[in-house]
C-alpha cells in the first residue's frame, strides 16, 4: 500500500471526505501549486520542529507563503530553542522525508509524542491541502473534518496566532 492509499483508507475509516489530486512529483510547494491551480483550500506547509535537547517535537500547520518566526513560536509554546528537526528525527518519529512532511505523518507516531498546532490565520479556511505522505499527490480535506482526524488519532492541538506579535 501506498503512503497516499494509507492516508486515504484512514479517512474513509474515519468518515472523512477529501478531494485528491494526483499530478507529477513536486518537490517545492511552489511546483504543487500549479499543478492544484484553481481549487478551493488554503495551501499550507507542515514544519516539523524540535527543542534544543531533541526531548520534544511539534508539526506546526502554517499558510504556505507565511515564514515562520521561531522566537514567536518559542514565546508561544515555551519550546525551549525551537529549530527545524533533523532528517533522521523527521523518518523516525513520522515515517516521512523532507519534503513530504504533512499532518497525515501522525498515523506513523507510534509514540503519540508529537504537539500539534495550527496558526490561527488559516482555521477560517473551509479547506487546507496537504500531501498525502507522498509528493505525487495533493489532498484537500475541511478544516473540521482535519480536526476530526486528529481527534480519531487522539491528539489533541493548539492554535496559534504567530501574527499577533506586538511591536
């Protein structure tokens, strides 16, 4: 089975509709993009963070063109040095490669042992796409129906206003 056949029995299981797009390997959000032109949802990014110590790890949903700010997230959070995990933390704890890092990486948790949050500026959105564990393949669910995800999966999540910095 597929990583994207995984993703999509997962929500069939769940009830969850989604909309999957299959297109030629994208490597940069900017080439999926193209390829999803003209669909409804927000186009996000999935960051995958640790602390300094690697003792704690975070998937930050953001809006694709927004760049993250890491002393926010640490002022957020209270993650202590906030920085991008490594590879090797990134196949270990959710089974995916760089470039393919997308919220459906939490079926691979086996330890739970991952916080999720979203940034508050994409949960009016009806739709959020992401890849599905695969970069030939972008999926579209609601934002409710994302949020039913994580609940079926037992995590729980936090959101986030990484705008609302005051100056």
């Amino acid at each position: 089975m597929t990583p994207a056949e995984q993703v999509e029995q997962a929500l069939d299981k769940m009830g969850i509709s989604y909309q999957i797009v299959h297109h030629p390997v994208a490597t940069t959000t900017e080439e999926a993009d193209h390829y999803i032109e003209g669909i409804a949802g927000v186009r996000t990014k999935t960051l995958f963070l640790t602390n300094k110590k690697k003792t704690a790890c975070y998937l930050l949903i953001m809006d694709d063109h927004q760049r993250l700010d890491f002393h926010r997230f640490q002022e957020l959070t209270g993650a202590k040095r906030p920085k991008m995990a490594s590879d090797e933390l990134l196949a270990a704890k959710l089974g995916l490669q760089p470039g393919i890092v997308s919220i459906f990486g939490l079926l691979n948790n086996a330890d739970h042992d991952v916080q999720v949050y979203f940034d508050r500026a994409i949960m009016d959105e009806a739709r959020m796409s992401f890849h599905p564990n695969i970069n030939t393949s972008t999926i579209f669910v609601a934002t409710g129906d994302l949020l039913k995800f994580l609940q079926n999966l037992g995590y729980d999540y936090q959101i986030l206003d990484l705008d609302d910095a005051e100056d």
